[in-house]
C-alpha cells in the first residue's frame, strides 16, 4: 500500500493546475495535508486582490490531497468557501485540510486558508464521495 506522502506525491505529479499555481506541499498525514502558494500578480482581480478563485483553488487542492491520503481514491462532490480577509501579490497563503468526517463512501474535511501573518483568511468546506478505486 502506498503512504499517505506517496499518494499525494503522485497525485501533484499529474495535477498540471496545482503546479500551474506554483503549490508546495507542506506537510502530509492520513486525514490531513497542508500546502502552500504565493500570490502572483497575475492571480488578482480587479480590486488588485486575490481573485477568490485562487484560494478557493488552493483550498480544493488540500481537500483532494487530504481526502485521498487513506488510499481509496475519492473525488469532490460539493465545495463551498467563505472569503474573510483580503489577500496581497507576494502574500503566502497556507492551506490546512482537516478530516472531520471519514466514512466509507463519504468523506467531510475542513480547510483553513491563513496568510503569512497566521491571520485566517479563508474558510472552506469539502464533502468528497470515495470510489471502489485504491491507490496502488
């Protein structure tokens, strides 16, 4: 069986929009991933913050990696996010996904979105359906 770190490891490697958004993975445990991205100029919108689509991006990456780290491929259903605080070009934005629920065909999961000042600048949700698939 792969490890949750080389479930993940794999899964960055095919996942081109993750590494188009210049992504790090932090940290990664069973139930759990944390990552990372700076913002770019090219990610604001035209109040020259974040676009919401940035964070709602990261925050979607950290739940597929989260959700997948048991080894049982699962796939996102419904995602929502709460946008709290403004985010800056060359702000670093860190993505915490935290399992709340772990069933065997749904999965529930948190990801809190702080800057560099450990201020919370994002809250997001993801329910995920897990399939037949096993990571291998």
């Amino acid at each position: 069986a792969m490890s949750p770190s080389e479930i993940v490891q794999r899964m960055y490697a095919h996942d081109a929009f993750s590494q188009w958004l210049g992504i790090e993975i932090i940290k990664v445990e069973a139930g759990s991933c944390t990552i990372q991205l700076v913002l770019r100029e090219e990610m604001t919108n035209g109040f020259r913050i974040a676009h919401g689509g940035i964070s709602y991006a990261l925050a979607d990456s950290a739940l597929a990696f989260a959700a997948n780290t048991r080894g049982q491929q699962a796939v996102s259903v419904e995602t929502s996010i709460s946008h709290l605080k403004p985010v800056q070009v060359g702000d670093t934005l860190l993505a915490v996904a935290t399992e709340r629920r772990a069933g065997k065909r749904s999965g529930i999961y948190d990801v809190e979105v702080f800057n560099q000042h450990n201020h919370l600048v994002a809250l997001f949700r993801g329910h995920v359906f897990r399939t037949d698939q096993k990571w291998e």
